[in-house]
C-alpha cells in the first residue's frame, strides 16, 4: 500500500488553515477515483495525492497538474465532479 503524503512545499498546518478544516488528512493513493463532472462517461483518476476533507477530498492525478474535488464514500471510492488549476484554489472551494 502506498503511503499517503502532502503536496510539495506544503505542510498539513497549512492544508488545515487555507482549507478551514483542522481535521483535514493526507490519504493513501490507492483507491478508485473517477473524474464524473464532464457529461460523458466517467474516467479513471491514478491519484498521486490525496486530501480528505469528511466527506470530500482532493486529489492530484500522477500525469496532471490540476485538483479534483469529488466525494469520498465509505468503501474509499472516490467520485469527482470539479476541478481547480492550483491547491490553493481547490482549498478555497470546499
């Protein structure tokens, strides 16, 4: 299982206080992760990185640059329906 790690250059202090969640944690990469908000059929994420929020989190795919916020489901499923260009403004619109 591949461990679970924070962003280059960020600390978990600063994931918690942009994002206004103090319990917000770094999660494993190895989970499903579909990308649902483009209208068509889904498409699979390989997540790099993985934030979670509750019941939301983000997630940087191995082969983009960009965010995606998605919920998170009980079994570890990821479902993602928005997309940010940068950390920063993904922490922003949770």
């Amino acid at each position: 299982m591949t461990e679970a790690r924070l962003p280059p250059g960020w600390t978990l202090q600063r994931v918690r206080d942009v994002s206004g969640d103090r319990e917000a944690l770094p999660l494993g990469p190895d989970r499903a992760v579909k990308w649902v908000g483009g209208g068509g059929l889904p498409e699979e994420l390989r997540p790099e990185i993985v934030l979670g929020f509750h019941g939301l989190c983000l997630v940087k795919p191995v082969d983009d640059d960009d965010w995606y916020m998605g919920s998170l489901y009980d079994d570890g499923d990821i479902d993602c329906w928005s997309v940010y260009a940068d950390l920063h403004g993904a922490l922003r619109g949770l």
